[in-house]
C-alpha cells in the first residue's frame, strides 16, 4: 500500500508540474509574472507589496516555500520583507488555478479562475478580510493585463453542501457536486497542500470518507499534509438541472466556450441516473499511470466525452458546431507559421482535424473569424442560439421525466431564466444583438436604406444593404435586414456594429425620408446611446423591467409640418399648441418612434403614425413603467420636423416627463391622478391606476367630468345642439366669458335633471334626464381642479385656472332664478378646509380672466 501510495505521489506532482510548465509556456510574460507571484502575495503580507490592507489580514499558505525567482523578487522588493512576514499558522491550505489553465483550451486571452483555499476555522471578520486582499490582488492582475477571479473555498464547504451567492462567476446554488467534479478534473495546484481526492481510487469513491481514514489510521497518509473537499458522491437530477441552466447563462458571453460545456452536461444527464463523472475518468487514467497523454487534457476529455454522446444519439449538426467551437477555442490558427510557438496544442489540433476529414478551405475559414462580416456572424449566432436552445428543450424534458424540485434557490433559477430571456427571445420590436464575441468588427463601408411603398410587387417596407447605391450589386444581393419602419433598421445596424463614424449611408425613398434626415437619426443614436454597457446585475434580472435609457423620436416618417412650405399657415402665438395647431387644430405630430434600452440591456423599438401617434405612444411608454419603477436615466427627444422643430421637441419633451413623473408618484392614497390632452381638437385623458394607465376619448363636458368623478352620470343623456335649442333666458342673463359655468335644472316628476354647461366661451352643451348625484359631482369636480392647478392641461380653450361655478335652477314666486349651488355636504367640507390645501375641497371663487 505504502509503495502505491507514494507511486500516486510521484504521478500527482509530475502530472501537476506538467500542468504549471504548459501553463506557463501557453502565455506572455505578463500572465506569467502573475502566475509565479499570486502564490507569494497570498503568504506574505508587506506595504510594499500588491494586495496589501492595514490590520489582521490572514495569510500564510501551508507547505509553501518560495522558490529561486520568488525568493528574488521578495529581495528586490525589500530585504527585510521576507523575515518580517513569515506567518505563524497557515490559514490557507493551498492556492490553486482551474478551469482552461493548462489545458489546450488556454489562450493568449484566457482568464485566471483562482481558488484560495483556507482553514475552516477563519472567522467571519477574517474571511472577510482575506476576501478583501483577494479583491485588491485582482486589481492589480488586471493592472498587469490578466483577467482574474479569486474565489475563496472553505475546506468544508462540498461536505456541508454551501453555495456562494450568483455572480458573474460565481454560480450560486446552481452547482455541487458538478463544480467539485470540474476543479478535480482541471486543478493546478500553485501552492499548498496536494489535493487528497486523487489518491483515492474509483472503485472505493462510493466510501470516500472510510477509506480516506483507513489511510490515516495505517499511517500511509499523514492528515494535515493534504487538501479534503471531499468525495464527489451522487449527482442529482435538481443539481444537473441548476447547472445546465448556469451554463446557457455563461454561453451569452462566452458561446464556444459554453457549448462544449453545455453539451458535457448534456451528456452527463443521458447517462443519468449512472452518470460517470470526468473526474473520474482522469482519476482512473491517473492511477493506471497515463501521464503523458494527451488524454489527460482536461479539454480533450471533454470533447471526448462529448464526441461520444453526440455519436451515439445521431446528431451529427451539433457534433459539427462542437468540434468547430473546440478549434476555435483552441485559437491555434493552423494554416499560418507559429515559429517558437508550444509544439503540442498544434500537435493535438493537427491530430484532430486529420480524424474529422476537414480540409484548407473550411480551416482557412475559421482562422479567418476575425474577418467575417454580418452574414457569417448571423449563421454562427443562430447556429449556437439553435444548440443552446436544443440543450434548453432537452434540459426541460429532463426536468420532466425526473419530477424535478429544484435545488437551487427560485432567485437563482429566476436570474438565470431572466437573461436567458432577455438575450434569445426574440420579440416584435427587438433588436438581435448577434456578436457575443464571434466577430471583433462588423463594421461596413457602405449601408443603403430602400423603402418600398405599398403596391409593389416586395412588401411594403425598409430594405438594408450592405451595398452602395448601385442597383445591378443591389439586385443580385440579399438584403441583410427588413421592416416596416426605418427607426429598427437604423438601431439594428447600428447596435450590431455595422453601423459606425466611417460608415457612407445612403438612401432610396426620399417621398419618406431623406438623406439628411437618416443622417441626423443616426448622428442622434450614435452620440446617446453607448454600444457597450456592463451586464445586468443579478438584482436587474430579478427585478422587474425598467425602461432605463428611451429616445423619442418624432416625424421621422411623417412630417405634418412639410405641407407648411410656400403656405402661409394662421396661427395665434398666445394659443401655440402643437398638439392642436391653428384654426384647423391640426396634430403636428406624423410619427413617433421609441427606441429604449431596458434594465435587463434588451433594445427595443416600436412606431406610431396618425394624428394619435402621440397618445398611443404615451400610453405604451406609461404601460411599460410599474408603478414602484425608478425613472428612467435619460429620455431623450429627436425631432426631424421642417418647421417648429424646436417647439415640438420642447412640449413633446415637457409633455413626456410629466406624464412619467404622474404615473410613478402616485400611490395608493391618491389614486385619482388624471391628465387630459387635446390632440387635433379631440380631447383625450390619461387615467394614471396604481397597475396601469387607461386612455379614454372625451367628446364632450359630461364624459369629461364623469371620467373624473367617483361618481359617474348614468341614465338618459341627450346632447340637444345649442343652435336648435334656446337656453333659458335666465341662464343667458348669467353666461360669462372666461369661465366655465354649470346650471342644474330639476325635472318634473323627479326624472332627473338638465344640465347646462357654458365654456370659457360661452360655446353651450345641454344634457337632459341625467341622474346621479349632483352633490358628488360638483365634489368631484371642484376637488379636481383645486388639487390639480398648473398639473394638468385639458387644452387651451377649455379649462382654466379657475375653479367651475355650479348653480341650480329654482322656481321662486313662479319665476326662474338662478341661485349658487349648495349642499349640506359641500359646504361642511368647505367650512372645514383651509384655503392653502391644494389637495382638499374649496368653496367655488368667482373671479374672470
């Protein structure tokens, strides 16, 4: 047992020196100066040196010695810096890299995955404190060009089935046993203790813990020489489930590299429930003394693994895409000369491509990624989208057939669902983004809009070439993108990275949109809204949408103002509304398109035209805000009218933000919020609700009040027109410009009441037999506009300031008389309200413009 033991000892340290040697030949002197150093900041702790906090910070990592160039790095930092921080216990147990570190699947980009792995017995403060230094170590690796993510393990936490909190590295409660399965199968080991899981042989796994003792008990293994995560145990269905789902959330980012782990999950879950595990596989080549091989390659394990899978259900498609993902993670361009460059990654790559017949052409292609342009990129994108979305279908019916409850927390799923979601649904309106790192540069010289009106034989619509102007390149090409409206094409091209500062545009289809115009949209768009954002936080994914970044634009399409030229257009400059322009209350507003960036990063744009462009573009902005939203970052208004541009932008602008400032400060307490427009002479209000936000068309002064009465007139109302219909002369005695005036006139017999309304300028409308009640009506109304003052517009010739004055019809000595109208309940309210309360009831005041 002894000489086996110490056999496995001599296999595991030149298995993991081999691992650390290609490790480092693989990369610049950069990543290597990181490499050899990360060890010693990790055991030393000096002012002079990277990562380094005030106060008890624990370091000092077991077993660890600095070697000859650490040892003269430390010299040549300060003498004394050695000896003045040698650590007395060890909190760290060993450092150590995973993942694609030392492996074929390493490049000149690769990131630096690191676990530090420390003593159970660290304290929250202390841990903390280590979590800070790593923090600070990581600053500095990027100071230095390296990527990398320090992940602190306690020794137990696989045994006590701990998780970390999701991340953009960390998987959270989506991973266990799988995450302990990668780190044994790619582990280097930089500095510590080896890692006892090896010495352990397949067949005992079942007993880790028995056997593991058996060791110690004979003396064959001493207990604080070796690092114990434990045994890799059983794989759940729930666990496999959470992981699959953590790797579809990794390949957004990072597509070739996901699919092939993807797909080993897939491959994991058609085994299940006799899943053998990676890990163990290298274990077993390890004991059976393959050191050499190839076969130990983390990555070519995987693909081999995989390879099989994929054989044997039949899917030749996806087998195909994972080699070609294999090879260009690799990233050893095998049709160019690499003098000097590591002879066994080509050598592996060489071996490969020989078994899967690929011939110059399709390697040419590939080496030449850096060089495709959109119509490749979008093959690839749906191509990986149409992989992932299998192992999607099959995850679920996994899911199924296993009766899942799933292990990891509903946040965990929900995040990760979230942005799934957000980057494949694809959705009317939304911009596909299509280069998660497939392409650097899909920018295009050329790019020409073509609009096609309705009754030709194409449907009616913008066509996007990457072509210019010529209609024989045109005509025998596809186009690269199509829709209704210009707004989505502009925002798809320009999202997506054709779309840049060197970029020609042209333009056919000047009778909707000229060139200076599509210049000016696109200056617009490219100067607001950045290409690049961070990814969304966990937080965003899990909470609901918010619109955090929106860009209005209007008469891009339609332009009402364009029929101005060479007319000479009447106008009051007191009464300038564009919503209602002129004596013919024209809307000035043709189009409007929204282009929004969401909290979850998904662009989206949507379009509107007609004389209600405005309204049905306000309610759509409205509904996409919940009530408890923050606003939005930025709003933006882009204006391409010929005329009064500066004027529209201003009050579509102004019109917008109160809208948004209505909809997300009401609250429950004060449910009642309304705002009434007047858009070419019809008068609309929006009704902000505490879930949503209602539009409803006002044709005249009783469905206006009624709309904001709690109260609502019911019964027979009968418009009688004013012209056909003469008004009591009474009332005519008391009609008054610059005021709205309300007559109440009782019927016989108790059917109802008339109701007479006089407008600011004395236009009538006579309702008869309406019933309700007045009293809550004339509450209603009156609490309305002393609440409401300068926050709302209900046109410019309809209200005023001033509150209504209501009056009531009597018969006094046989004759009609108006007197003002009261009632109990009203002048209760009034008696006990104090005049400055702009939310409470005031008694009518009586005063003129």
């Amino acid at each position: 047992m002894y000489l086996y033991i110490e056999t496995l000892k001599q296999r595991l340290d030149a298995i993991n020196q081999l691992r650390v040697d290609r490790a480092l030949a693989a990369m610049g002197p950069a990543f290597q100066q990181v490499y050899s150093l990360l060890p010693t900041l990790l055991h030393y702790h000096h002012p002079l040196m990277p990562g380094y906090l005030e106060g008890n910070v624990p370091h000092g990592i077991s077993f660890y010695t600095p070697d000859e160039n650490q040892q003269k790095w430390l010299r040549e930092l300060t003498p004394d810096a050695q000896d003045a921080n040698k650590p007395g216990e060890m909190p760290i147990t060993g450092v150590y890299s995973m993942g694609s570190t030392s492996s074929v699947g390493q490049n000149g980009t690769s990131d630096l995955d690191i676990w530090v792995c420390h003593q159970s017995w660290l304290d929250n403060n202390e841990r903390l404190a280590l979590q800070k230094k790593c923090n600070q170590l990581q600053k500095w690796c990027v100071s230095m060009g390296v990527e990398a993510s320090f992940f602190l393990i306690d020794e137990n936490r696989f045994r006590h089935n701990e998780s970390g909190s999701l991340g953009s590295e960390d998987c959270g409660s989506t991973q266990h046993i799988l995450l302990l399965d990668e780190f044994y199968r790619t582990a280097v080991r930089m500095a510590g203790k080896r890692i006892l899981w090896n010495m352990v042989p397949g067949e005992e796994e079942s007993h880790y813990d028995d056997y593991v003792m058996t060791l110690y008990s004979q003396g064959v293994l001493t207990p604080n020489e070796w690092l114990d995560l434990g045994g890799l145990g059983t794989l759940s269905a729930e666990e496999y489930f959470g992981a699959s789902l953590w790797q579809l959330y990794k390949s957004i980012d990072s597509p070739y590299k996901a699919v092939l782990k993807t797909l080993l999950l897939e491959a994991y879950s058609w085994e299940y429930p006799n899943t053998q595990l990676l890990a163990m596989d290298i274990k077993q080549r390890l004991h059976d003394g393959e050191i050499v091989s190839f076969g130990l390659d983390a990555y070519c394990m995987m693909l081999e693994r995989v390879t099989h899978y994929l054989t044997s259900i039949d899917d030749h498609a996806r087998l195909d895409l994972v080699r070609r993902c294999f090879y260009l993670k690799v990233c050893e361009k095998l049709t160019e000369a690499q003098p000097g460059r590591n002879g066994w990654r080509r050598e592996i790559l060489t071996q490969l491509i020989k078994e899967w017949g690929w011939d110059d052409a399709r390697l040419q292609m590939l080496d030449n990624r850096a060089e495709w342009k959109i119509e490749q990129v979008r093959e690839a994108h749906n191509e990986l989208l149409d992989a992932m979305m299998q192992s999607y279908r099959n995850l679920i019916r996994f899911a199924r057939r296993n009766n899942l409850s799933v292990s990891a927390s509903p946040q965990d799923i929900g995040v990760l669902t979230r942005k799934l979601y957000a980057a494949f649904e694809a959705l009317p309106g939304k911009v596909t983004l299509l280069n998660p790192q497939i392409s650097p540069d899909l920018s295009e010289p050329h790019l020409t809009f073509i609009h096609v009106p309705v009754g030709r034989a194409n449907r009616s619509g913008w066509y996007l070439y990457n072509q210019a102007p010529d209609m024989d390149s045109i005509i025998s090409h596809q186009p690269l993108e199509f829709n209704r409206y210009l707004n989505k094409l502009v925002a798809w091209a320009w999202f997506n990275g054709l779309l840049t500062a060197q970029t020609r545009i042209h333009i056919k289809g000047n009778d909707v949109c000229d060139l200076p115009r599509l210049q000016e949209l696109v200056a617009d768009v490219s100067h607001h809204f950045p290409l690049r954002l961070p990814s969304p936080t966990p937080k965003a994914l899990y909470s609901p949408c918010e619109i955090r970044h929106l860009a209005i634009i209007v008469n891009l399409e339609y332009d009402p103002t364009s029929a101005f030229r060479n007319q000479v257009v009447h106008f009051d400059f007191r009464k300038l509304d564009v919503f209602s322009f002129g004596q013919q209350q024209q809307c000035l507003i043709g189009s409007i398109d929204l282009l929004y960036r969401n909290s979850w990063n998904e662009v989206r744009t949507l379009h509107f035209n007609g004389e209600q462009a405005m309204i049905e573009a306000l309610k759509t902005i409205l509904g996409k805000m919940h009530q408890d939203a923050a606003p939005p970052d930025e709003v933006d208004v882009f204006c391409y009218s010929q005329h009064l541009r500066g004027l529209i932008k201003t009050r579509v602008q102004q019109l917008v933000s109160e809208c948004i400032d209505l909809r997300l400060s009401s609250t429950r307490q004060e449910p009642g919020r309304f705002k009434a427009l007047r858009v070419a002479g019809q008068t609309w209000g929006l009704f902000f609700e505490r879930l949503s936000v209602s539009v409803q068309k006002l044709e005249n002064a009783v469905e206006f009040y009624g709309a904001i009465s709690n109260n609502k007139l019911h019964g027979l109302s009968i418009k009688v027109d004013a012209d056909q219909t003469r008004l009591p002369a009474v009332v005519n005695g008391y009609a008054s410009e610059g005021i709205i005036q309300f007559f109440f006139e009782d019927t016989q017999n108790d059917r109802g009441f008339n109701i007479y309304i006089l407008d600011e300028s004395n236009r009538v409308e006579i309702y008869h037999h309406c019933e309700g009640s007045k009293e809550e009506l004339v509450r209603d109304v009156s609490r309305f506009y002393s609440s409401s003052h300068d926050r709302f517009t209900y046109g410019s010739s309809f209200i005023n300031f001033n509150l209504p004055q209501f009056y009531q019809i009597v018969h006094i000595d046989d004759r009609l008389q108006v007197i003002p109208f009261r009632s109990q309940t009203l002048t209760q309210i009034c008696a006990t309200t104090p005049d400055n309360s702009s939310n409470d009831y005031h008694q009518p005041r009586y005063h003129m413009h």
